[in-house]
C-alpha cells in the first residue's frame, strides 16, 4: 500500500497516535519512572479507547475526529516528570556544588 492509498482520516489517526506515543524518556529516580508510567498507561488508554471506537464503528464523530481528540488530550497532559536530560543536569549541578532542580 502506497501512501496515496491511505485515506486522509486514517492517515491523520495513526499520526496521532504516534505522536501520542512519543514523550521524552524519564529520568531515573523512582518518582519519575512512577510518573512516566503513568503517562505511559494513559496514553495507551487513549490510543485503545480511538481505535476500539474506529474498529467497532461506534466513532460517530468519524475517525478525524477521533484524531483530533487524542491530539487535545496529549496538549492538555504533557509529560509531568523530569526527562533524562534534566535528571542529568540535576546530578551535574549536585556534583559541581548546587542544589540542583
């Protein structure tokens, strides 16, 4: 199958639900790693509650819509944990004598 073969709304749905699964990695203290599953878990539940929806045909709204509405709800919840890149530079401020985050 060819790009030009995938319809528009499809198109747009699987877009979006990759840009659900893409976050930054977490850094590596036990609450962060808490906080990236749960982002994890929640945005697979949204992932599956689209395409149960699109698959069983109960997306009244059509399949844009369902892509539109998981783009809302990743807005609406960013990652809430510190990625690895601000762990590590929490650990080079602790070395170098500050306090870090």
């Amino acid at each position: 199958m060819t790009d030009a073969h995938i319809p528009e709304p499809v198109r747009q749905l699987l877009a979006a639900i990759s840009e659900t699964l893409t976050f930054p990695d977490p850094g590596s203290d036990r609450a962060d790693l808490a906080r990236y599953e749960a982002c994890v878990c929640e945005r697979v539940h949204l992932i599956r509650l689209a395409i149960r929806d699109v698959l069983d045909g109960t997306a009244t709204n059509g399949v844009q819509w369902e892509a539109d509405y998981l783009r809302t709800k990743i807005a609406e919840r960013p990652p809430r944990y510190r990625t690895s890149e601000e762990y590590i530079a929490h650990l080079a401020a602790l070395a170098n004598g500050g306090e870090g985050q």
